[in-house]
C-alpha cells in the first residue's frame, strides 16, 4: 500500500546542506529520509510547543500564577546558606 506523499522544496544553507550529506552517509539513508526525520522532529516539538503555551495561557486565564517578587526572592535566596522554598500557585 503507498502512502501519499507531496514534494516540498526549500533552499537552504550550504553548511546545512553539507551536514545533511554527511549524516546521510554516516547512517546509510538517503538525504529525503534525514530531511523527513528532521522536519517530523521539528514538528512534533513546535506542537508540543503550542500546546504548552495554550496549557499556559489557561493557567494565568484560571488565575493559577505566581508573583514575580516571590519567584525574585526565591531565586536571589538560592545562592544563599538559607534558601527558601520554591513558591507554588
């Protein structure tokens, strides 16, 4: 059974390049099958991304923060002999 595919075209840097040449070698692959990993990679992450960043904004909308003086204090008493606790919500 093929999968459908569709052809992307992107200019890049010649190191860049170079370095994609040179890893496909290392591992035995083609260039496509680095480049298919390397953009699914980026992808999966830029997702994970934004679903923190929503995961976050619906914290502050629900009111769930913490004072920046309090994490100002926390983190200046860490190089301290008597650090304070981590500040929660």
């Amino acid at each position: 059974m093929a999968i459908d595919t569709k052809v992307l075209t992107a200019h890049v840097p010649i190191g860049l390049a170079e370095k994609v040449e040179a890893m496909a070698l290392r591992l035995e692959r083609s260039r496509g099958w680095v480049m298919k990993q390397a953009l699914a990679a980026w992808v999966d992450q830029e997702e994970e991304r934004h679903r923190m960043t929503l995961e976050a904004l619906a914290d502050v909308d629900a009111g769930r923060v913490i004072d920046h003086q309090a994490i100002q204090a926390w983190a200046d008493s860490l190089g301290t002999d008597t650090p304070l606790p981590p500040p929660s919500a």
